[in-house]
C-alpha cells in the first residue's frame, strides 16, 4: 500500500467531508481513493471515518489521528516547496492571515503594489481576528496585535498597537472633559472586543493598576461600528491609534489625555507583530513578502 498516498486521500476526506469530492480534487474515481482509505483503515486496525448516505464524519480516534496526520503532511510540503523554490524566483500561493482592521486598512492596500512586483505570487489573504498559529493553520505568514509571541516562531515587531481614548467635541461638551481615570464612571464607554474578550481601561494609579472602564455603553469586535457611534456623540471609544488616526487628523474625533494615562494592557510590547515560521523564510515567496511587508510598515514609522 502507499501509505502516503493513502494519508493524503484519508485528510482530503476529512477536509471536503465527501469521497466524491476528495476523488474529484485528485482526479481518481471514488472507488480507488475508498479503497486505498479502507487499505489505511485496515493497516492500523482502526476505523477512522464513519461513512453514511449523506456525510463522512470522523472517529474519536479518526480525529486525534487527522490531526496528527495533517500536520506532518503540512511539514512534508513545506520542506519540498523549500527544496522545489531554493534560488529561484517568489512563484506560488502565498497564505498570509491578518487582523480585520489592520487587513484593511494596512495590509491589503500595500498588497496590490506587492502582486506588481510579483506576478508568479498568488496571494491568498485572510482577514479575521481569531488567533491563528503558522504551523497548525497552514499559513505563511499571519500578522497579530497582542504581545510577543513565543520563541518557536520568529515576530517582527512591525509597530506600536498602543490604544487611545477618543470622542467627539459635542459628546465632551455634553457630558465634560474627563481628565483623571477615575471620572470615567461618569461617561459612556464603547468597547472592542477582541479574541480573549473586552479590552479593559486601565491606568496605574498610585503604582498600582485599575480596571477605570467606564459603564459600558457597547461592545463589539466591529471596529468601525464603534468608531461610527463615537461619531454619533455616543460614548468614548478606545482603539489602536493607528485606526484612529484618520479622525484626529479631520477633526472628527479628540484624543483624550489622561494624568495618570490609560492603557489596554500593562505591558510595553503591545504592538502588531509579523509571525512565520524561521525555516519559511528561505522559501522565496515568503521572504519576498516579509521583507517588503518590513519595509513598508515597520521602516516607514
């Protein structure tokens, strides 16, 4: 039996949760990958799919082997496209997962000078706020805000993600200019809510953190949903001040200043991070995408 076939049929399977489908994406009848999956099947002495007229599920033990097996499967792949792509020029599909707000507004704009410079690169961009890891969830490249990841990956530091308070003149003339954290009790707060919930304000008064949020107002991972509220006079809305930078510089939103100052979190490597894997780098697309992400980004602050 080749079994290396046979584990890519059996984690296309999973993948497309079909055998019609998975035969289609390799371009074999339905009958040989159903064999050479039952071959696998019968090797180990284990069911791992449980078949049906309408779905292919998997096992308990179905799952813990998936997992496993498509892991090393990723790695096999990798490790050939690193000897398939050495010296030669950035070609291929480039996977690359980003913040929404950073996606959109950073990301995607420098992206379309990127396809210019290189057409062979086929750019497979995700946009959402979930934690994602470069090895397990099959990406190139991910672009994070948070704090430095672990050292089994390398993270770029490509800028500052410390976040500001702001609001609208009508809204601090309606309900006055709080200046010290504390006053927050007595205003609107409109939060973002990231993967590990809601951003809390914090300030450390008298050498000691506190939670000073305000009465919550609303909450939501939409960036832009809250920033349009904060506009409407609504409340005080808290983000990174590279997306609100824009609304400072037309005046549609103030940045408050607070003595001692407000902070979402009590670290000073909050930043928006570039992660890859350190042996991806030599493949020629991912580094073609780092460097020119580096430059445009971390190099033009």
């Amino acid at each position: 039996m080749d079994q290396l076939r046979a584990l890519k049929y059996f984690v296309k399977v999973v993948e497309l949760g079909s055998f019609t489908q998975a035969a289609k994406a390799f371009s074999v009848p339905a009958s040989s990958l159903s064999r050479r999956v039952a071959d696998l099947e019968n090797s180990l002495g284990a069911t791992l799919l449980k078949r049906s007229t309408r779905a292919v599920s998997l096992t308990e033990i179905g799952r813990e082997y998936y997992q496993q097996v498509s892991s090393l499967l990723n790695q096999l792949e990798q490790s050939n496209e690193a000897v398939r792509s050495y010296q030669t020029e950035p070609m291929g599909k480039l996977r690359i997962s980003a913040m929404v707000g950073f996606g959109r507004e950073q990301l995607l704009p420098l992206m379309d000078e990127f396809s210019r410079l290189y057409p062979k690169v086929i750019l497979d961009i995700e946009l959402s706020d979930e934690l994602s890891s470069v090895g397990r969830d099959d990406v190139d490249i991910a672009i994070r805000g948070g704090y430095a990841p672990n050292d089994r990956v390398v993270a770029i530091r490509l800028m500052d993600n410390q976040f500001v308070p702001a609001a609208t003149q009508q809204y601090l003339a309606d309900y006055g200019v709080p200046l010290h954290p504390n006053e927050l009790k007595q205003h609107k707060g409109l939060y973002y809510r990231s993967p590990k919930g809601r951003v809390p304000w914090l300030s450390k008064i008298n050498g000691q953190w506190h939670d000073v949020s305000a009465p919550v107002e609303a909450i939501s991972n939409a960036g832009e949903w809250l920033i349009d509220k904060a506009l409407q006079h609504q409340g005080i809305v808290m983000m990174p001040r590279w997306v609100l930078a824009p609304f400072f510089e037309s005046n549609q939103l103030t940045e408050l200043q607070f003595e001692p100052p407000l902070s979402a979190s009590q670290s000073n490597d909050f930043g928006v991070y570039l992660i890859y894997q350190k042996q991806r780098y030599h493949v020629p697309k991912v580094k073609a995408a780092v460097d020119f992400l580096v430059a445009r980004i971390k190099h033009a602050k």
